[in-house]
C-alpha cells in the first residue's frame, strides 16, 4: 500500500498539497509536531480527568500512551478528537488550533477503535468503500484507496465476505482498513489487537511499522507492554490525568533506576550466600526460594558478572543462571504502583 500523506480531496487537498507540513502555521507552534497539547484540563464534575496534561508528538513517530485504567489516555485522545469538551487548554494539530469545525485537519485523522466499527450487512469491500468515502468523493480514487487497504491488511481473499464469516483476527484487520483507507497523516489506534490470536496480532503490528516506515504519524494506546516495547519510538505514561513520565524505552527504564533480574539455581543455599549478594553495591533485593536465589539490581554494566564472582568466592556451587533485562512493566508498575484499579 503505497500512502500518499492523507491529504483530503479537493480544494483542501490543493493548498494542502501546496505546502509543506510547517507552513502556514500558527506562531510558536513547531514544524516537526504533529499533535501540540498543552495545559489541558477536564473535569466530570468533581473528578478531573485530564490535570493540566501536555503533549507533544513529532512527525513519523509511532508514540505509545499508556497509563492504568481511568489514568486519561482514552478522554485525552478524545479531546484531541474534539469528540469531548475540556475546561480549558490548548489543542493544535499540525501547527493548526483543532476546533469540532476544523474539517480539514479531521480529513487527515484515521481512527481505529478498540471497539470493532464495521457494518454487519456490508462485505469487507462495502466497509472500507463506505468509510473512505467519508473522506474521499471521488469515486475512481476511491476504489483505488480501497483497493490499496485490502492488499495492505491482507484481506484480498475475504473482499466478499461479511464480518460475521470472518475470525475476529480478520474483523480486526477490517477495523483498521476502514480507518485508514483514506491515508491519514495522523493515525491514531485504541487497543487493537485485543483478543486476536498471535499470527493476526503479529500482522498487525508489522503492519503499523509499515505505516510509521510510510510517512504515518501514529499513536499507539495498548495494555500489552511488550507490544509497545517493541513498537514505539517514544511513550508516554500517564496516571491520574497526568503524565509522569515520557521518552525512549531506554530512558523510561533509565529514570527509575530498574536493572536486570538475576536468577542462579544453587546446591546448597545458606544464608551466608544471600550476606555476599547483598552486600554487592547494585543489588537492591536479594533473596531466596527454595534453592533458587533471586537478585534485583540497580542499572550496571556488570551486575551478572559481580553475582558469579560473588558465588565463586564464597565457593558456592551452582547449576543454571538466567539473567533477565528490565521490562516496560517493570517501569509502568514503579511509576504507576501494582495496586488494582477499578
């Protein structure tokens, strides 16, 4: 599928097309944002759904949001949106102010749902047609565009087909069809591989890289970690309608001081074992299961090799040693607490 930047047809498309992404805007704003967000607040009554939150998204990036449920990622997509409105703050979308009025930006929007958006009576061919033509009159261009998100989410051998003769992979699948049959720029994605099997979830996401690798600015919400881990070039982590922590996986997992989890199968543990691991300077938890001793460190770049040194000078004898590097989970349970939420 070859995308063309998702500029809308007609007039809008003509000086859209006309100008580079920067020109034209707003003064302050940046060329390189996609999506400004500042000092925005929401309240539900007396909750306050988004706490004077900020955002800044580049173009190209495939941004991850996550946050635990009621943290605000869904209200705050929505504003963006204008789907909601807010008490105060400031929305801009490629330098632009976004408004519900602002047609030419929300031609440049594709949104899939975590919520499956399709038309029962339509074939898979009726469902993209019918939301691309939300966006695109022309019918001759249309049928391309429809033609072009079909080869791209793979679903040539289904064109016919209803939703309900589908497997809730390839319903997935159509979901995202529809939502960016038109080309957006901005494409944003709720959840959407929940509750699919591992192939069709491995084509999604090789399908939102492909997006990214296109030109698409993406934002990604998901409450699968390693889904974001391995995606997303920046993310966000928001809580209680904040952000508490924003950048690469690198630097979310550098700001909470998390390093590797060490595990060493051991013949005969003592509590002299555990005495010489904890007394290594990045070891931040020590302890012992059964004959399994399990360390937590701070960042280092030789936390392993300190441990087995360790064991060797207390003459320990030793089977299998796993050393596992720190997950986004383990920095999203830091900053956001392994409490349940409601």
């Amino acid at each position: 599928m070859t995308r063309t930047g998702g500029q809308p047809d007609g007039a809008a498309a003509t000086e859209a097309e006309s100008q580079p992404d920067g020109i034209g805007q707003s003064e302050g704003s940046r060329p390189d944002h996609v999506v400004d967000v500042k000092d925005l607040v929401k309240r539900y009554k007396e909750v306050v759904a988004l706490d004077h939150f900020d955002l800044s998204i580049d173009k190209g990036e495939i941004f991850g949001l996550l946050g635990p449920n009621g943290s605000g990622k869904t209200t705050a997509i929505n504003c963006i949106l204008q789907l909601l409105t807010y008490s105060r703050g400031e929305i801009k979308l490629w330098g632009e102010p976004m408004s519900p009025t602002r047609y030419d930006l929300k031609r440049r929007i594709g949104l899939v749902p975590q919520q499956v958006a399709v038309l029962p009576e339509l074939s898979v061919t009726e469902n993209i047609d019918y939301f691309c033509s939300l966006y695109v009159d022309d019918k001759a261009r249309r049928r391309r565009l429809v033609g072009e998100a079909i080869e791209f989410t793979g679903l040539e051998r289904f064109a016919k087909f209803r939703p309900k003769k589908l497997s809730g992979g390839l319903v997935r699948r159509l979901n995202i069809a529809c939502g960016i049959a038109h080309q957006p720029s901005l494409i944003l994605f709720d959840e959407p591989t929940v509750a699919v099997d591992p192939q069709s979830r491995n084509a999604i996401l090789e399908g939102i890289r492909r997006l990214g690798a296109e030109g698409a600015t993406v934002v990604y919400t998901s409450h699968y970690m390693e889904e974001v881990e391995q995606l997303c070039t920046r993310i966000m982590i928001m809580d209680a309608g904040r952000a508490v922590a924003v950048g690469t996986n690198a630097e979310l997992k550098s700001m909470v001081g998390i390093g590797e989890r060490i595990r060493v199968e051991l013949d005969f543990p003592d509590d002299a074992v555990l005495a010489a691991v904890r007394a290594l300077p990045h070891t931040q938890h020590a302890s012992l299961s059964g004959q399994t001793l399990k360390v937590a460190c701070a960042p280092g770049a030789r936390n392993l090799a300190d441990v087995v040194e360790a064991l060797d000078r207390a003459d320990v004898s030793y089977g299998r040693v796993f050393s596992e590097p720190p997950t986004l989970n383990d920095v999203f349970l830091e900053l956001t607490g392994a409490e349940l939420r409601d």
